[in-house]
C-alpha cells in the first residue's frame, strides 16, 4: 500500500530532475514521488515521462499548465496525494539542496509521534554550504523576524523541506492557503501550528544548487516579509 509521498515542484529542471529521482527512489525506505510541473519549455516532464517507465507505479507526473507560484504546485500535490491515501507527504526541491539521504529522518520524527517534521538548517547553529554570506543571512534573519512576530517555536520558518502527516494536511483548508513562496513556507507551518498540531525540526545540512538557475525573486521576498504581519492579524482576529 501506498504511504510516502515526495512531491518535487519543477520548472526547467533538466540538468537536476533525473538524477534527484533515481537517487530518491533507489532508497530503502520505498518512497514514491509525484513532479509537478509548471509546463517546463526546457523538457523537465519529458525526462521524467522516459523515467515512469522505469519505475512504474512509484513516480507520477502531473503537469500544471500555468506557472503560479511553488505554493500552488505543493497545494496541487497535496491534494493528488490526499486523494490517493498516502500518510505521509513531504515537499522537497528538485536541485539536491535538500539531500534526499535526510528522508527517512524526516519520515521517522512523524514516525514517533510529530504532525509535521521539518528540515532545519538553523536549529543547531547554521547549517548551510555554498550560499553567499548575504544569502545566509538574509534567510537567517528572516527566520528570526517570522519567530519575532508570530512566535512560532521553530528556528528554521521558511524551510522548505518538510514531511507532514495525512492528518495535518487534513487539518487545513488548503484553498485557503493564500501564498507562493518564502510566504507558503511561513504560512503552512503558522498553520499547522495554530492548530496545536506538533511540529519538530530535524538538523540538517543545506546545500546550494549547482546545477539550473534559482527561483527566488524580489517579490517572493516581499511577500514572506508582509505576508507574516498579514498572517499574525488574521489570528488575532481569528480569521486564519
């Protein structure tokens, strides 16, 4: 029966997307991973259509024919992944930032009783490689900001490498999850968290892409910085 669920979100992934799914699925544990595609103009889904029949009926595809945002590609997999009974759901990127090695850990801390495990790169001091220090910093801070203002009790609130449990994605109203990048990553543990549901961080050693290009953006940030004052106004007024 179907349990693990590693959904990978993918926009002109070529360089990365073969080799992140053959070293995920040729892991002990029996993973399956569903790629959401953004409609790749460089051939991402068409290597991992080649690849299906390698591993048939452990990695799916489901391709999206606008590209809107990391937050609603995730939303689409959860909901995928929801509707084919997996437990457990973990979001992680295509470019071996996050080594799928960490997997089972991330697995085993829901395993042992957690709603949502998250991959850390800040809660045992800094655990990152190859970043530029102003990036370090940027993230580290950022995450110290989001602590500041919504008093979550996790170090690293923009991680996006994370597992949940079936019965923590239940828990939320996923249409109602309103954004796409740093700020989804904020307001999907925000919420897992309003919901008393428990959320631990797992150590881990974050390293940068070297192959493709970043996603990240200008307004991705301006909507994580504005996002969590928006985010700490709808609870106090209990509109979450």
């Amino acid at each position: 029966m179907p349990d693990k669920l590693v959904i990978i979100p993918t926009y002109n992934e070529r360089e990365n997307i073969e080799r992140i799914l053959n070293v995920t699925l040729e892991l002990p544990d029996a993973f399956h991973i569903l790629v959401v595609d953004d409609s790749s103009p460089d051939g991402t889904a068409e290597i991992v259509k080649d690849l299906m029949l390698k591993y048939p009926g452990r990695l799916f595809l489901e391709e999206r024919k606008v590209k809107d945002g990391l937050g609603r590609a995730y939303i689409h997999g959860f909901k995928w992944a929801l509707s084919k009974e997996y437990n457990y759901i973990f979001e992680m990127d295509a470019d071996f930032s996050h080594n799928p090695n960490d997997l089972p850990k991330l697995w085993k801390a829901c395993v042992d009783g957690a709603d949502m495990s998250v991959g850390s790169r800040y809660s045992q001091g800094v655990n990152v490689v190859n970043w530029p220090m102003k990036r370090v910093l940027l993230s580290y801070f950022a995450s110290k900001y989001v602590r500041f203002f919504t008093s979550m009790p996790i170090h690293d609130t923009t991680a996006g490498f994370v597992c949940y449990t079936r019965k923590a994605l239940e828990s939320l109203d996923l249409d109602r999850i309103k954004f796409k990048g740093y700020g989804f990553q904020i307001e999907m543990k925000y919420k897992v968290w309003k919901k008393g549901l428990k959320v631990v961080e797992v150590p881990i050693i974050f390293t940068d892409r070297t192959l493709g290009e970043s996603k990240i953006s200008n307004s991705i940030v301006k909507e994580a910085v504005f996002g969590v004052i928006e985010l700490r106004i709808k609870s106090m007024l209990g509109r979450l």
